[in-house]
C-alpha cells in the first residue's frame, strides 16, 4: 500500500495537526476564477426543495478536514435549517472544524469517525459531504456503498463526492523528481482520481457531474514552497541539499516571464443519488 493511503500514516503523521492540510489549502487563494472552489461547489447544487419545504436539514460532512467549505459558504447556507454532524478521523481536524463553524447557525454535533466504518450513520441524511475523502479509503467500494447507504430514502436526498484528476497540480509533483529521484510522486490522489471515479461511482449513484477546470497563478514563493512540502515532510524524506534552491529557481524563471508561477488544476464535483 502506497504510503500516503496507510491509515497509520494520515492519522499519525500527515493529519496529526492540521498544518499539511492547510498549507495544500492555502495555494488555491490564487485561483484565476472569480470564485473558490468551495463556493463554486454550492453553486452547483439545487436546494430549491429544501428551500421551499423549509424543514430541517440532515447533514453528514464525511472528512470535514478543517471547516473551510463551510467558513467559505456562510452566507450561502444561513436561509436554510441545519443540522450538521461532522467528523473526521483525527481529533486535530474536528478541533479546527470547530472553529471554523462557530458562526455557522446550525445544530452541530462533532465525532472523530473513519470513512471505511460509518455504520451508525445509516439512512439518516438528506445531504452526505465527502469531499476530497475517499482517496484515504481503505476499500472503495465499501466506503462508497457507506455514503450511499447513509443518505434516508427522500427523493431530494444527495451525496457530495468531490477529487481530482490525474492531472491535478502534476507538474508541481514531477518539477520535484526531476530536481530528487526521492522526491514522492505518488500522491495523496492517486487511488481516487476521477479517471477511478468515473468507473466506480456509476455502480452505486445516478450522477450529475460538474468540472472545475483552472489555472492556478501563485505569486507567493512561501506559499508554493509550503504546498510542496507538504508531501514530503511528514514521510520523513531527506532531499538532496539544493533542491529548494533549484526549485526557487524555477519558480523565479517562471515569474520573471510571465509574472506568476503556473499550475494546472482540474476537480470534478459527483453529486450522487440513490439508483
């Protein structure tokens, strides 16, 4: 099993506190849309009948990570009823989600839970959020049937499914080996890229699917420095003694032609109902 998909590993090392997230985090604020991600993802549902029968909301966030889906929608969610459980699989994660939802008007419940054992969830949500999760899944099979099976049985009822692709932020990853044959190029995202996606999800949902599809423009030397560190100090690998300085350099080439640092990005949103 690749490193970065060992529970071990994320628990222990990559999600013990939440910094690594937050940098790979961090790097999307130079997005060239007028829009977030995040923001772009609620664009894209229909909550009309929610809207218009005004009762209230049951919602599983499947992996909450660090809350910002839910900072960056405030405003988008405060007409609506809601009653949100969130968990994730370290204690770390749903501190910070704590935080960043203090101002979300919502009946909150917390839990430290795992994506491969969501048992007691079952049939009791309108809206399942899985965002960027299933990659750490152990079996992806089961943990899809999982988010299935947690939605209850009313037509408006949906899961959220959001990944990357294959070529999501890749030359970021292969500027990294050609400076260091040590440097990880396996990612976090490579056992759930939408090409996966595509096959699987059609066994257990009827799928709306969304594209985002962008450039990302980084100006921020540190910001992009931190971003690629984040794959590779909680490994523990040694890189040889001038790769940042190397890769400096090719950011600093990059910027002075074109005055930002390019890296392509591409994320499909899955928004799943029950066949």
């Amino acid at each position: 099993m690749k490193e970065e998909i060992n529970k071990k590993y994320l628990k222990e090392k990559q999600y013990k506190t939440t910094k690594y997230l937050e940098a790979r985090i961090k790097i999307h604020q130079f997005t060239k849309n007028k829009i977030g991600f995040h923001e772009w993802i609620f664009n894209q549902y229909d909550l009309s009948e929610f809207e218009k029968n005004k009762d209230e909301i049951k919602i599983l966030d499947v992996g909450c990570g660090t809350g910002i889906f839910w900072k960056k929608n405030i405003d988008n969610f405060k007409k609506f009823n809601l009653n949100i459980t969130f968990t994730d699989a370290t204690s770390a994660m749903v501190e910070k989600e704590k935080i960043n939802t203090e101002e979300l008007n919502a009946k909150k419940t917390f839990e430290v839970a795992d994506i491969d054992n969501l048992d007691k969830y079952k049939g009791q949500f309108d809206i399942v959020f899985c965002h960027n999760v299933l990659y750490h899944a152990d079996n992806k099979d089961n943990s899809i049937k999982n988010l299935k099976d947690c939605l209850n049985d009313k037509p408006s009822s949906f899961c959220s499914i959001t990944t990357n692709s294959e070529k999501h932020m890749l030359n970021v990853y292969e500027i990294g080996r050609s400076l260091d044959k040590n440097f990880p190029i396996d990612r976090i995202i490579d056992s759930f890229t939408e090409e996966i996606a595509d096959q699987m999800l059609p066994k257990y949902f009827k799928l709306d699917k969304k594209i985002e599809e962008e450039e990302l423009r980084v100006t921020d030397w540190d910001i992009l420095m931190g971003f690629v560190a984040s794959g590779v100090e909680p490994r523990g690998i040694r890189l040889v003694d001038n790769f940042w300085d190397n890769y400096k350099k090719i950011y600093d080439e990059e910027f002075k032609k074109n005055g930002y640092f390019k890296i392509i990005k591409r994320s499909p949103l899955y928004i799943c109902k029950k066949i």
